[in-house]
C-alpha cells in the first residue's frame, strides 16, 4: 500500500539528497531510498525520518567547547511528543515568551518582505511549527524540518496554514537536499545552542550549500549589551559563557560561500543578545 505522505513528496523528490552521501534519493513504498549508498530512510505517518544524529564530522575532539560539550546532548531532546508539547506551550502561556515571540514575528515578516516570494522555504529547526504562519505567506511550500521527532509530529498535528507543508526530520548538519536546490534556509533559534565554534561556523555553511536565494538565521552576538554585562559578571557568578557569534564572522562566512550579509537586526538591542543574519546568495538579490 502506498504511503498517503508520497504524492505530496513527489514534489521534491528532485531536490532531495542523501543526508550522508548527498547523493540522489528515490520514493518508494513507505521509505526513501539512497541511489549512491543505499541507505533506506522510513516514512512513518506521513513524516520521512532523514535526521543523521551527532555533530559534523570534522574534529569532534579537537573541537568541544566549554568543559568539552558539543550539541549531542541538545539534539536529543524534544524526541518524544508529550515533551514537545510542553516545549510549545511554554511559548504561549510564558509573558516574556509571547512579547519577545511578537518582535520576532515582526522581524522575520519584514525581512522575509524584503525578499520577494519564493516557491520553496526550508525551516529548520521547526520545532513545531511556531513560525510557519509568518512564513507561509512568502513561499508556495514550506519544508518544516527537524531533528526532533516529537517537534515534527507536534507540528504536523496541530498545523493550521493553507500553504502546503512537507514535515520531515532532518539535522540542520546534515540536511537532505541538493546543492542550491531550495530558495531559501530559515533557522532562528539554533545557533546560539552549539557550543563549538566549528558547530556555528558548520550549521551557517550547510544553510548556504542548499540555498540558492538566501539565507536567515539568528545568532547570539557577542558585542551585544546582554553578552557584555554578562562577561562583567562572569568572574563573580561563575556562569558559563554564552554561545556566541560576531556579526563579522558571519559576515566573512558568507562571503566565502557565495553570499554576502545584508542586515543583522537585534531582537531587541538592550533586553536580547539575539540578532538576525540576513545573508542574499550572489545574483539571488530582488
């Protein structure tokens, strides 16, 4: 019996390439299979399970941060549905959640404006689904991906956007599609988690590898007032020091892999370290 998740995933089975060897992938009867290394991938209720857990390959040693932390443990959460269900409601019963989820919502529209329309968005991490109406009005299909399971099926669940959608789950890492193959990559609320910088620097160059268009991430920055007042107190409280960028990384990231930054608004200059990266891919610009 064919799987009711297939017709829908025709529409991007030529975008779609093996998480681990990036070659072709192929539909088939409740699984996607890998023509280079014949990997199988399972669909199950309709979501097609591509997630390659772990961090990228390179140095796993050499680079762990802080007390020799990688983002292994972070990626393990949010895999069971009650647990993602929390996770989402945190964000609407929360005060401080829902204002700061308002001035994002307002960011990601207006920056996304600025871009024009697109025939296809990749989000990642989706979690479940907290960005999809602010998005869906500038794509045709939206790809909601996450390395979660339990976020994709919460999202999936409880979707309410007329735009059609494709729930997978994939790592950020690691991400199933061809080069250039998508419009564009949204990843808000990701980077700020890995504690290596070869984790930071690796996420921004898959995002750039499958976009053709642009790019959007946030990132913590670490000249902003939040991470400044931080590093002041840090000798006293002994926290651990955040996760951060500089926006001139990214902004030599970009240019190294065919884009250049365009805009780095702050969430909220002095309450939030966070910040947008807009980054436009050569030729790509409206």
């Amino acid at each position: 019996m064919t799987n009711p998740a297939d017709n829908t995933l025709t529409r991007i089975e030529n975008l779609l390439a093996c998480p681990s060897c990036l070659k072709p992938l192929n539909l088939g009867d409740g699984y996607i299979s890998c023509s280079g290394c014949g990997a199988r991938y399972p669909i199950q209720n309709g979501i097609p399970l591509m997630a390659r857990m772990g961090i990228p390959d390179v140095g796993r040693q050499v680079f762990s941060g802080v007390d020799g932390n990688t983002s292994d443990p972070y990626q393990q959460q949010y895999q069971d549905l009650r647990e993602a269900a929390q996770y989402n409601a945190e964000y609407k019963q929360k005060f401080f959640k829902r204002m700061s989820t308002r001035r994002e919502f307002h960011i990601l529209r207006r920056l996304l404006a600025g871009q024009g329309h697109t025939q296809v968005v990749l989000d990642v991490p989706s979690g479940g689904g907290r960005l999809s109406m602010q998005i869906a009005p500038f794509t045709d299909l939206l790809i909601e991906a996450d390395i979660a399971r339990g976020q994709v099926e919460y999202g999936k669940n409880n979707s309410r956007i007329s735009v059609p959608q494709i729930w997978m789950t994939a790592s950020a890492f690691c991400l199933p599609f061809h080069d250039n193959s998508i419009d564009a990559a949204i990843c808000c609320r990701l980077c700020h988690h890995l504690p290596t910088k070869h984790e930071r620097d690796a996420l921004i160059i898959e995002l750039l590898r499958v976009s053709k268009k642009f790019v959007l991430m946030t990132f913590f920055d670490y000249h902003s007032v939040k991470n400044y007042l931080r590093r002041i107190r840090q000798p006293f409280d002994h926290q651990l020091p955040k996760m951060t960028m500089k926006r001139q990384e990214i902004k030599d990231l970009a240019a190294q892999h065919g884009a250049t930054l365009i805009d780095a608004p702050y969430l909220a200059p002095f309450s939030s370290g966070h910040r947008y990266a807009l980054m436009v891919k050569s030729g790509a610009r409206v």
